[in-house]
C-alpha cells in the first residue's frame, strides 16, 4: 500500500482524529494488514448522532493517553483487552482506571471482547488470516454478544473510546469491534492517535 500524495477521504462514518495518518484505499489480504475486507459496515448512511473514537497506547505515556482522551471529548473509556495488565508504566488495569477516572472520563473493561492467546499469537506472527478468523470467532460468541450490547449502550450515553495495545487500528481488533459496533448503530468512528507531550 502507498500514501496518498494527498488526504484521502475517510471511510463514511469513520473518521481518524486529529493527529491520526490516513491511507489511500482499502486495505485487503496480503496489504498492510491482511485484514478481510470489513469496512462496509462502517458506510452506513446518514452519519449517526454518537461518536465511538478508538485508541492503542504502544509506545505512549499515560499521561498522553489521558491528555488525548479528554481533548476528544471521550466519557468513556472501553478497555478490550483479553488480560487488561501491561509492562507500559501505568496501564495496567487499576493504574489506568484511576488515571482516567482522576481525568472525569469513566473506565469500563470489557473482557468478552478482547483477543484470546491464540490469537495474540497470530498476530505477533503476521498470520493476519488466521488472526482475523480468531477475532471474528471471538466476536461471535454468546459472551461477547452482551459485551458488544454493553458496549453500545455506553456508547449511546456519550462520546466512548475503545482502548487496546496496538498503536496502529487496522492492525488491532478494536477495528472489527468498531466495525461492528458502528453497522448496527450507526455511530461515526474516529481511530486517535496519542498526541505527544514531548514531556
């Protein structure tokens, strides 16, 4: 895949935020991801009234994290990770609710909805296949069903973010879960990138 030498239109209904790349055309098999082809879901007509943004904190201060959250707007915060702990100084699961908790942004884990082992693997591997027919499996279970349920209705309440490691969203299954969460519900998705404090 190569970048457009001008700003490509986002996807309808999904947006990047402020400080986020974008990339000309669609990503597929074989490309930067090796993602299927999942964006139809995002094209919803209409453009709904909630906003979903999602956030990976690789490489990121905590402080940065929070600081981007709550320039965005973000009420809530969706941690969906599998094991919400992290060798990342301050996001871990505790650390992180009171971090963002001590910003007003509310934090909520919603393990039903993270990535199992094996598919961790996979994705460490580049076995984009495989690691996207994990998460799609995942993500049709009867557990994460409640959670996605869970999930929308925060959503609906106020601007929500979904949290997971990888800095890179089409690479991360918050995609999907954006993804899916945005074809039922029609909210518009915004994928951030942490702004960087340079502190």
């Amino acid at each position: 895949m190569t970048r457009s030498t001008r700003p490509s239109p986002p996807f309808r209904g999904e947006r990047e935020g402020p400080v986020a790349e974008q990339w000309e055309g669609e990503v597929g098999l074989g490309q930067r991801s090796g993602i299927p082809h999942l964006t139809p879901t995002l094209s919803a007509p209409g453009g709904g009234e909630g906003v979903l943004y999602s956030i990976g904190y690789e490489k990121a201060r905590l402080a940065d994290v929070v600081a981007t959250l709550a320039a965005s707007g973000v009420a809530t915060l969706i941690d969906v990770r599998d094991r919400p702990i992290s060798r990342r100084p301050g996001f871990s699961k505790h650390q992180l609710a009171a971090a963002v908790e001590a910003a007003g942004i509310r934090y909520l884990h919603l393990q039903a909805l993270g990535t199992p082992p094996e598919g961790r693997e996979a994705g460490k591997r580049r076995e984009w296949e495989r690691f996207w027919g994990i998460v799609n499996a995942k993500l049709a279970s009867a557990e994460a069903e409640l959670a996605l349920q869970q999930a929308a209705a925060v959503a609906r309440e106020g601007a929500s973010c979904l949290l997971c490691y990888e800095a890179d969203w089409h690479v991360c299954h918050r995609r999907r879960i954006a993804e899916i969460l945005a074809g039922r519900h029609d909210f518009t998705v915004h994928h951030l990138n942490v702004a960087d404090s340079g502190t």
